[in-house]
C-alpha cells in the first residue's frame, strides 16, 4: 500500500466535512455569498463558532473570503471538492459495478424461464 502524509489537503477536506455544521454551513453558501453575520443568523450557535467552522472550512480550501468594505464575504471554492471526486471514483466504480451485479441477480430471479437456467 503507498504510504500517504497525514495532512495532504485530501485529508484537510476530508476532516473539514465530517462536522455536520460545516457542511451545512457549505450547502448555505450554495446558494452564494454570505457575510459571518447572515450565516450565524442561519444557525442556533454564537458568531464566534461560526466563525472557527469558517476558518476550517477556509483553511481547508472550501470557502473563500472576500472583504468588500467592513464586511467579509465567504463563498465555496469548489476546487477541494473536484480532487475529493477523483479520489471518490474509484470507489462509485467499484459500487458501480457491484450494484449492477446485483441488479442481474434480481432481475434472474424475476424472471419465471432464468429458474430452468440454474
């Protein structure tokens, strides 16, 4: 197996999904730009928590900030997320071919004339 560093930015985004708040935080953002303030509205937690989720998810590549002013605007970077779609592939074609498998097993046992085939 090849060895791989603990912190690439693979892992990065990986650890920056796995909280629940920031992926919500990112699906908020989908729909386009956001100061701090308007997403804390969005959220049941204090500005300054939604504050560290965004350094995470920032740090981690998934957001960017802009300044415009006094305000900061975070917006999603979809860059992180095309390279942990590279890594995913391998594993939607290896579901991919097993569900199709599967599928024919079922459809054999659907099928009254497959039953004089086994």
């Amino acid at each position: 197996m090849p060895h791989r560093a603990k912190s690439s930015p693979t892992d990065h985004v990986f650890g920056a999904l796995a909280n629940p708040t920031r992926r919500d935080v990112l699906d908020l953002l989908l729909h386009g730009p956001r100061t701090v303030s308007d997403i804390a509205a969005r959220f049941d937690m204090a500005r300054p928590s939604v504050s560290e989720h965004l350094k995470v998810l920032r740090d981690s590549g998934l957001v960017t900030e802009t300044r415009q002013g006094r305000h900061r605007y975070y917006a999603v970077d979809p860059g992180p997320l095309h390279e942990l779609r590279e890594w995913l592939t391998p594993y939607e074609r290896f579901w991919r071919d097993r569900l199709a498998a599967i599928g024919e097993v079922l459809d054999d046992l659907d099928d009254p004339a497959a039953e004089g085939r086994s």
